[in-house]
C-alpha cells in the first residue's frame, strides 16, 4: 500500500489540531468527538504540547500525519518530527496571517529540502483576508530562501472547523476532499525499499505497564519484525543489541498489533528499554546510524533544588534531591528541547542547573511534575547569556504584537525600555501590528503586564532570532514584595489593610510562614508586613464585623505567574497543591 506521511505544523491557534481531527473524522478513523489533543494539560488549556502522530486511510493510501504544537516554546517537539516525514501541510490563519511561528517551523522545513502543501484556514472569519495572506506567504517563502521547486506550492483554503477544504476560493465544497486528493497528488509517496537492512529513527517515546518503553519511529529502510534482533545505535556511539517484543501501527490514534512494518511506513515498537529520540534501530552491527535529530539551543536557565520551606514535605511525595534527579532523568529522554546540568555545584546549596526553551516550556513540565506528586523549589529564570572571545551575546526574538490602535502607544513605551526596537508598524483597521526586535530578557516577566496594558485584547508571539551582542541593563518596572513576618493563619481584617497597599497573593485563613512572600507593592523596596494579625477585641460586637470585610479576589500564584513575577533573591516553591513565593533568606 502506498503510504504519505506529513506534518501539520503552523502557529499557535492556527487550528493544525481541528483540522486533522476533521481529516480523522471523515476518514472514519475515530470515535466521534476523539482529538489528537488529549493529554489533560493540553485539554485545561486549549493547546498542543506534544507532537503525536495518526494514521488514516484515504483510497487505499496510508496517510500517517503528526500534529504538532504551535506554541514558540515547544518549537523542539517539531524539529524532532520533521526527519520522519516526508512534507509538511503549512497552515496559516486567513485572518492573522504569516506569525512569528510560521516563519520558524516553514524555516526548518525549507531546510530539510520538505515542499510544503499550503492551507490557508479560519477563511469564515469576517476579517479574513486569504488572498493578502497567499500573497505574505509567498514573500516569506522567498525571504527564507525557497528553491523554485518549493515556490511553487499548492494552496488549499479552509474552514477546518466546518471540515471543509476548497482548491479554489469561489468552488462549492462540503467536506475535505480537495485537501485530501491534494495529499495524494502533491505529495510524494514515501519511499520504501523494504529489502534493505532495517534502518529505524525514534521520533517520540511511549510507555507501557506491561511493555515498557515504546518507541516511535519512522522505518527509513528494510522490514521490523515481532521477535525479531536488531542492534540499537545509542547517541553516545555505543551499539547495544535488543529484540522486538511487540509491534503496533495506528488506526487514528488508536494502535493495532501487526507482525511486520516496511521501509516508508511510521510504527511503535516494544522491546528496547534503553530507547531514546533520534537513536537508530538497525539489522547488524556494522550498520551506519542515521543522522541524528539536530534541536535548537536553549534559552533558558533556572535552578531546581529540594524544597527546605518550613511547609517542606507538608504535600510531596516525592522530594528528596534523589527523585528530583531520577524525574529529570526521565525527562531529558523525552523532553528533547531540555538540558539539565547535574553536575554537583562547588559550595552553597545542592541545585541542577535546567536549561530550557522558555517559561512554558519550564512551567509545563513543573505542572506534570506536581501532578505526580513532586515537591520542589525552582529560582528565577534567566536568559542565557553566552561569552566567546570576549564578546558577550544574549537571545533576541522576533515580537510580532497585534493590538487595537489605542493601546499601540503603551506597548511601544513598555517595550522601548525593555530594549526592544520597532522594525515594523502596520495599520489594518482599527488593529495596529507591531513587529519588534527585542532581547528574550526583555520580554521575561513581560508578558503579563501586556495583558493588563491592552484589558486583554492583545496578542504578543514571538519567536527566538539568535544570538546577538548584549543590549545592556534592563530596567523593568521594579515592584517589592509584600512578605510576611510571621507564621500562621492569615486573616481577612489583615488582608483588607495588606490589599490598600499593593497586589494580595493569598485567600484569608492560607497558612503563612516567616519570609514567604504574600503579595507586591508597586513602588520600590520590599515590604515585610503581618498578615496574621487580627483586630484588637475590643468587645463582641467588634469581632462580629469582621465578616463584612471586603476583599478583592486574590492574584492567585500559579506556575506561570510565579516565574514571572517572582524576584532575583526569592524561590517559587512547588507542591502538589500551592505554589508559593518565598525569600531565599527567610528572616529579615
Ligand atoms: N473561525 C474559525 N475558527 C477555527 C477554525 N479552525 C479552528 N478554529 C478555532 O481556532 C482555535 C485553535 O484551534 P486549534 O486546532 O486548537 O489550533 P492549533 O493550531 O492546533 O493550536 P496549537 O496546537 O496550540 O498551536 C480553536 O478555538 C478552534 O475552534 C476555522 O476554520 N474557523
Ligand atoms: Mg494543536
């Protein structure tokens, strides 16, 4: 059977996920109202995280396709996908057009020499505007170097929440076939020379209880085989022999057992417990490996240490420096954008060095790390900072914002002394676009006070550009903390005279500690304050009238904030059920 494999990739929002949940669902692969986005992250909150592939079948052609996540800081999740297959569907919102993330992930398919299939999608959108949008994609295939091969693309639009595709924007469609016979036209079939050696690349990793690890991969060359040997060639240059236990392709996303898989085709294999991304699977042992998946740098860094606040151990199950390390482990294996330096550091306190690909990046796999019942203190992210021959470099992104005219000027102010420079500014209506160049410092802890600036109505994406010189000091607004100088219950008569003052963290009745940090005040220095002070009792009547207080609702912390707004001399303290702020020296 022939077989296509692609990639949907596109920016985030874009709707890669509705779409190949249509093209599943009109092939007949699914259940109704089955989506590739089905991790319980990605579900809370509306997102794709991990790239996972499906299989559907369309006139007796296999199409193996992989979702992936459009979100800047999990640009690794497709760089790691692009080597398995063999095109990718761009997809591109009629109305935004272009983003900072179309560019990126078009970027690395052009290199691999992928031709893409274009769909411009959303055109139901009342500020849709799909012929400007083909015409700012075709600029950016130029810009980014396209061979006149890859030029010369196909262009389907789309209303993929309808699941409906059209070749043409005037023709009459009810449902995704011009998309899908476009698969088949324009896309090659994968190549499949089934009597070589088996070669096999692990673009992405499972786990069974009974199995153990499973492998996912693309079958580059020969044939696998239940019970059959292979040799594993590790990363590290080591080759260690195995046998396949199990293996499964993909109806949808739901997997089927087989005995063999061919050269083109994209399987789950069981039976190598030491597996990891981008090793190669071969027949014998002199056989070469395949080239390895290479993945952009990091951009971050922060620290992660066990947890030594009073409330330590309170809500953990897992807490020691031990099993930090062991689940970091575990994570490197699959999280391929990560790095962690677990080299002990000389004096101060035990910590890992984790480098990462930005604050989301970070705060999801600390939100699955608490889920599992892991405690933990992490420091404030800092961008990295490289020096070569004297030169010092940090990151800079591309920011592409989007925002109602009006609020135009508050967004270039803010990012002005962030260090960021203006390249672009388009008007379309009433809609202003921003296009900055901005050190990734600049934007840390930025993007919060954005949503606050345009009452939520912007939008800010950005994208990392490289390494380039140092922009010098930042100065962001600076706000203190608000920290407690005593232990215990909170009290709303407290909190009441703490919320004149500035930002209040925590409900009335949280247990505080000494030097945890319950809120921030706009101006200037820390302030240490006692939330857990209650009103002189004068009489009855007076501790009565406590209850009539009124309290605004509290800037709750979560992951994502803390790591925001969280300062140089303070830890965010993770558990299973609070994320707090706390200073690194508790006592005044
Ligand atoms: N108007 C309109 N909205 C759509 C269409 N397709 C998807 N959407 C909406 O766009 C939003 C994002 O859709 P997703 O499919 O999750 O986008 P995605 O590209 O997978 O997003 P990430 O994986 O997080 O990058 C959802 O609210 C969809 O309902 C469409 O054809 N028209
Ligand atoms: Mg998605």
């Amino acid at each position: 059977m022939d077989i296509r494999n692609i990639a949907i990739i596109a920016h985030v929002d874009h709707g890669k996920t509705t779409l190949t949940d249509a093209i599943m669902r009109q092939c007949g692969s699914v259940k109704e109202g089955a989506s590739m986005d089905n991790n319980a992250l990605e579900l809370e909150r509306g997102i794709t995280i991990y790239a996972k592939n499906a299989s559907i079948y369309y006139k007796d052609t296999k199409i193996n396709i992989v979702d992936t996540p459009g979100h800047a800081d999990f640009g690794s999740e497709v760089e790691r996908v692009l080597r398995a297959i063999d095109s990718v569907i761009l997809v591109v919102d009629a109305q935004e057009g272009p983003m900072p993330q179309t560019r990126f992930v078009l970027k690395k398919s052009l290199e691999l020499g992928l031709k893409p299939l274009v769909v411009i999608n959303k055109i139901d959108k009342p500020a849709a505007q799909p012929d400007i949008v083909h015409e700012q994609i075709f600029e950016l295939f130029l810009d980014l170097g396209a061979n006149d091969e890859q030029l010369n693309f196909t262009t389907i639009y789309a209303i993929g929440r309808e699941g409906i595709a059209k070749a043409k924007l005037t023709d009459d469609s009810k449902d995704l076939t011009p998309l899908l016979d476009a698969i088949l036209e324009k896309i090659h079939t994968a190549p499949a020379d089934a009597t070589k050696p088996l070669r096999m690349q692990p673009f992405n990793l499972g786990y069974d209880n009974y199995l153990g690890r499973l492998a996912i991969g693309r079958i580059h060359e020969g044939t696998i085989r239940k019970g059959g040997s292979v040799f594993l060639k590790k990363l590290s240059g080591e080759t260690v022999a195995g046998k396949i236990t199990k293996i499964f392709s993909f109806l949808g996303t739901e997997r089927r057992e087989i005995d063999e898989a061919y050269a083109g085709d994209i399987a789950m294999v069981a039976g190598l417990p030491g597996v990891d991304i981008g090793e190669t699977i071969c027949a014998t042992q002199d056989q070469e490996a395949l080239p390895a998946i290479t993945i952009d740098e990091p951009t971050i860094s922060l620290q992660f240490l066990v947890n030594d606040s009073p409330f330590a151990g309170r809500e953990g199950k897992f807490v020691t420096s031990r099993q930090i390390k062991e689940r970091l482990e575990r994570e490197l294996e699959i999280n391929v954008g990560l790095k962690v330096d677990f080299s002990p550091p000389v004096g101060g306190s035990d910590y890992f060095m984790v480098y990462g690909r930005g604050e989301l990046h970070i705060a999801i796999m600390l939100e699955n790390m608490r889920r599992e019942g892991y405690e933990l203190q992490v420091s404030q992210p800092h961008v990295i900072i490289k020096e070569e021959n004297g030169q010092i470099s940090e990151p800079f992104e591309e920011a592409v914002v989007d925002v109602p005219a009006e609020f135009s000027g508050t967004v270039i102010e803010k990012l002005g002394k962030r260090k960021g420079i203006m390249m672009e500014m388009k008007e379309t209506g009433t809609q202003m676009r921003l296009i900055f160049k901005i050190p990734t410092r600049g934007l840390l802890g930025y993007r919060n006070q954005f949503m606050v600036d345009t009452r939520g109505q912007g939008i800010l994406a950005s994208r990392v550009l490289g390494f380039f010189a140092f922009a010098g000091e930042i100065k962001k607004t600076e706000v203190g903390s608000m920290v407690s100088m005593a232990g215990g219950k909170a009290l709303g008569f407290s909190l009441a005279n703490l919320q004149e003052r500035g930002v209040v963290y925590i409900d009335p009745a949280s247990e505080v500690y000494e030097g945890m940090v319950v809120g921030n005040v706009a101006k200037g220095n820390d302030l240490w304050v006692n939330p857990t002070k209650g009103k002189q009792l004068t009489n009855i009547r007076a501790a009565a009238s406590d209850e009539a207080i009124q309290l605004t609702p509290p800037f709750k912390i979560t992951l994502e904030r803390g790591l925001e707004v969280m300062a140089e001399d303070e830890y965010l303290e993770i558990t299973p059920k609070n994320v707090r702020i706390r200073k690194k020296v508790l006592k005044k």
